[in-house]
C-alpha cells in the first residue's frame, strides 16, 4: 500500500481497517461460536478469510484500487475475528482436560515460531512477488480447511432456552464478574500488559540510549519472542505446574522487575537478557490464563468468554503502547518504562492480597480444576 500510494497514511488506514472488525465483532462472534456448531464457524471464517486473500492478490497484480484493497482488508479482519473465538473455544474438545494444560503449552510454542519465522518468510516472498504473498497465504488456508475436516470432533447440540438477545451476547462479561478468579486473572495480565509497555520504546532505547543500528534494534525487537518460545519449550516437556497461582503472580511479578532492570540498563546485552526474560515470563502467565480460562468455563460459554478475554487483552496491548508514549513525552522513555515496571509489581501485590483463591491455586491438571468449576 505505501509503494502505491506513497503516504504514510496507508499504513496507519491498514491498521484502522483491521482494528475495527475486532472491537465490533468480537463479542457477537463470542456468542456465534456458543450458539453454533465450531468446527463449521471456523470453516466459514476460513473461507472467507481464503477468499479475500484471493481477491487482494488479484488487486495487487492488476494494480486495482486502492479503496477495494481496504475494503478486503477490512473483510479479511472481519472473517478473522468472526472465527477466532470459535477456535478458543475449539481446543478442550477436541483434547483431554488431563493434557489440556500440555496442549496449551504446545500452542503457545508453535505461536511463538510463526511470529518469528511469518514475517520474515513473508519478508523474502514479498521480495520475489507481492501478489505471491496473498495466493500462497490462500492456500494454506485452503490446507487447513481441509486438515480441521480431519479432526476428530463431534457436535453435540444444545437446547438454548434464553433467545438471542443484547444479554445473551454480553453473558461473558456476567460470567467473568461472577467468576472472581478468572476475573482477576485477566485484570492481573491485562495491566501488567497495559503498564509494561517496553516493547512500544524500543526504537529510542535502541537509537539514543543503547547506540546500536538497525541489526541491534532487530535483536533487540526479537528477544521477547525468542524468550516466550524457549519457556515454552521448557513448560512441554516440564510436568504440569503444582501452583499455578503463586507461579502467575511470581512470573508477572518477575516480568516487572525485568522491565525495571531494562529501563535503566546502558548496556545491550543486559537490556536483550531482559527483553528475553520479559517474552520468557510472560508466557508462563498466558499458558495458565488460556489454561484457566478454557477449563473454568463451561463449554456454553467457552466462546463469549473467550471474546471478552481478547477484548480486554487487545485492548491493553493497544493502550499499553499509548501509555508508555505519552509518559515517555511527558517524562522521558527511561521514567515510562521504570514506573511501568514498578506499577506492574504494585499490581501483583495488590492482586496477592485481594484474592487468596488465586494465590491458593494449585495443579493445571484438568481433572483437578473440577471443584473450582463449581465455586
């Protein structure tokens, strides 16, 4: 989009036009995946998603306009999130819950390759052909739509007695509050996101405090991404954790202190073994949410639950980044992080003292989360 138009705008417009089909589809999608068949939503989304790549690859090799190129992003993000909480919502069927913690393992590792490895795949086939881009992303598409017929799941129907209403559709956010502890696990990562907001500064700690180009800086912006693949490494083969709470509280709380740490490091590798350890820690407090979330929520509610935590987690990602860019404006880059980091570790503590439940929680397994699921 900027080799045709020039404008930096385009980018920024890209953006737009694939963050507002997730602020307005997620919850109704949440409500899609509880009410309909999952494997056939997804399967939809699917489609939809192999047919807009299809239709931006035909764009770009016939130079179409620009204005049908964002209206096909725009669908492509609709088709995405349209799907993605039927997905969630997939997996404790299709995987025993005494595994499930493994597998969730597992998921975040083969998504930590694909953030690494995607875009720099993506990188050298943009430089052979961009409309190559857009067939070869629809066709794996096509390949898992084909894979996901393969799996072994079987749709068992619900009677739904409450209809289809503006309640229905906003039940996760009443099942959370209900759920203290799902709630302040999500609170607890959502602000730990929101406050250490590191990663959005790089380019000034890289160019102005560490003094490193351009090879630097894609270390540098690597680092997290590489630590959460190696932890997560590590959690697969681990036996599953004994205390999950206390473990999430100490990981966050490791997470902030690593922030702090980088904040006031002058020296590169210091500041790239924090980044590491903050991707490395975090990925211990996103495979016990996934974990938690999907098995302390009924199957009914699996999606809407699942749409609300993205929402949230999204959302704080997003205003993360504005947050350390405003008091980095305000008070310098080194105060936006350092503060961020000790307001991270000020939530922990506040989280610790307000609920004992989290702090008691104890083995990932499945079978053990029964008692939970009914309190």
């Amino acid at each position: 989009m900027y080799q045709r138009t020039g404008e930096a705008l385009s980018l920024g417009l890209v953006g737009l036009a694939k963050a507002i089909p997730a602020m307005l589809l997620a919850l109704p999608a949440g409500f899609i995946a509880d009410r309909y068949n999952r494997l056939h939503v997804v399967t939809l989304s699917m489609v939809g998603m192999t047919v807009t790549s299809l239709g931006l690859a035909a764009l770009s090799y016939f130079e179409g306009p620009t204005d049908v190129m964002y209206l096909l992003l725009f669908l492509d993000a609709a088709f995405v999130m349209f799907g993605r909480p039927a997905r969630v919502a997939l997996l404790p069927q299709i995987v025993p819950r005494e595994i499930f913690a493994n597998a969730v393992t597992w998921n975040m590792s083969l998504f930590q390759i694909t953030s690494v490895a995607g875009p720099a795949i993506g990188g050298f086939i943009l430089l052979w052909n961009i409309p190559a881009a857009y067939v070869i992303c629809a066709t794996s598409s096509l390949l898992f739509i084909i894979w996901l017929q393969r799996l072994p799941f079987h749709h068992v129907p619900e009677k739904h007695t409450e209809p289809a209403s503006l309640r229905t559709v906003l039940a996760g956010i009443e099942f959370l509050f209900r759920k203290r502890i799902l709630l302040t696990i999500i609170s607890l990562d959502l602000f730990a996101v929101l406050l250490g907001g590191a990663v959005y500064l790089l380019p000034i700690f890289a160019e102005d405090i560490l003094h490193v180009d351009a090879r630097g800086f894609g270390w540098l912006n690597a680092a997290p991404a590489v630590g959460s693949f190696c932890m997560a490494i590590l959690l697969a083969h681990l036996p599953p954790m004994s205390k999950a709470g206390s473990n999430m509280l100490l990981a966050v709380a490791g997470f902030g202190l690593a922030t702090i740490v980088f904040g006031i490091s002058e020296s590169f590798w210091l500041s790239m073994l924090m980044l590491f350890l903050t991707g490395a820690l975090d990925n211990i407090s996103m495979v016990i949410r996934h974990t938690l979330l999907q098995l302390l929520t009924p199957d009914r509610m699996r999606g809407r639950v699942s749409a609300v935590s993205s929402v949230f987690i999204g959302a704080s990602n997003e205003l993360g980044g504005l947050e350390s860019g405003l008091v980095a404006h305000w008070f310098g880059p080194v105060f936006s992080v350092v503060s961020g980091g000790i307001g991270t570790i000020a939530v922990v503590t506040t989280m610790a003292v307000i609920s004992p439940a989290l702090r008691m929680l104890g083995s990932l397994r499945g079978e053990n989360l029964d008692k939970e699921q009914d309190e």
